[in-house]
C-alpha cells in the first residue's frame, strides 16, 4: 500500500506565507475519504512538479513544520533543486509523521512503530544541548561520538537516476537522488545525512560503482 501526504496551508507566518499542516495516510483512500481539503500527493515527484500550488517557499515551510528546529532549513538555498527538495519532505514525513488510517471510523496513529511527538522530541534535544553545555563547564573529559569512514568526504552520481537500479520512490532511490541532485561537484557526506540520505544505501551504491567518492 503506497503512503500519501496531505498538505494543507493554514495560519499566518513571517515572511507572508503560511505554516502548513502536514498528515501521511495510508492510502490513496483514505486521504480523499477524510474529507479534508489537503492537496494529496503519492509521490516527491507529484511535490516537485506541482509548481503552481507548491512554490519553493512552501517547501521550505513545509519541510520545517515537519523537522525539529535544530534540523530546520534556513532558505531555500538549504535544497538546490525542486526534486531534491520534494525527497527530503517525503522522507522527513515518512520517518517522522504518524500514519493515519481507518480505526472505527476515525483516523488515527498506525501501529507498525511508535512516533515519539515533535513537543516531546524537542525537549529531549534541549536536555541533551544542556548537558553537553554543563560537561564542558565543568571541564569533564568527553567521549567523541564513533565517526564514519565516510565523514569529510564528497560523493558523485556516475549513473542517471533512472539507471540506479532501484524503484522510483523508494527509500533507495531518493538517497541516490540526494547524490545526484548534487552534480559534478559531489555533495559531503554530512550533507547527505541532514538531507535524511540513508548511509547503508550509500556504502550499497558505492560498492556497486553507481556513486563515486572524492
């Protein structure tokens, strides 16, 4: 069953836009039988191509409805093109946003995984900043977090995305789009992971010679 998302804009925000409410559904189905008024979309692709009723400032806004603050774009520079940045809401909305689904007539969390809620997430962010800030206060002695093999380096597409092998739409796919939305010039590998890049899916196209590193 293929998941659909909902946007809808409501509310006013700085920069005259809007601050859009965002909901995943299970399906196609269930997205039209809620009777909202939500722009539904199946795909990145329907969010890219969509330019009249999703302009790049609306991602922008969208994208950050959905992430906590501290992974939040700051311009649409943060996302080069409009593809690149239709996978990163898609993604961010499928690892953070609960599913709806018909239970009893109404509409509620799936039960295949328990979403922790955006208010509760971010104030375990902000425990962990002050803690971190009082273990250097104190002058305590700090273990470094395991880095990758991959840290500091730049990664290329050498295939097109539709020679990658894998299924339009898939966690793989939009990880290797990340990469070749990107260019000659290669994008770093902590780039990749803020764009919600898979690192497993990377090393596989690396090892399979479909993405170069530099």
């Amino acid at each position: 069953m293929t998941e659909v998302l909902g946007i809808r804009l409501s509310g006013v925000v700085a920069k005259r836009g809007k601050i859009p409410e965002v909901v995943l559904y299970e399906s196609m189905d269930i997205a039209v039988n809620s009777g909202n008024q939500f722009r539904l979309f199946s795909s990145p692709d329907e969010i890219a191509q969509d330019v009249r009723r999703m302009s790049a400032d609306e991602m922008l806004e969208t994208y950050n409805s959905i992430m906590p603050s501290v992974y939040r774009w700051k311009s649409t520079d943060d996302f080069s093109t409009r593809i690149e940045g239709a996978i990163a809401i898609w993604n961010a909305a499928l690892k953070r946003l609960p599913i709806q689904k018909a239970v009893g007539g109404t509409y509620g969390q799936t039960e295949k995984e328990e979403i922790m809620p955006k208010k509760k997430e971010a104030e375990v962010v902000e425990a962990k900043t002050k803690k971190k800030a009082k273990t250097e206060a104190n002058g305590e002695k700090k273990e470094r977090a395991p880095r990758s093999d991959y840290s500091g380096k730049r990664f290329f597409a050498k295939v097109k995305p539709s020679e990658c092998g894998r299924r339009e739409g898939s966690d793989r796919y939009n990880s290797f789009v990340i990469v070749h939305s990107a260019g000659k010039a290669g994008i770093k590998y902590e780039d990749y992971i803020a764009k919600d890049g898979n690192p497993q899916v990377l090393r596989w196209f690396v090892k399979g010679d479909q993405v170069g590193v530099k």
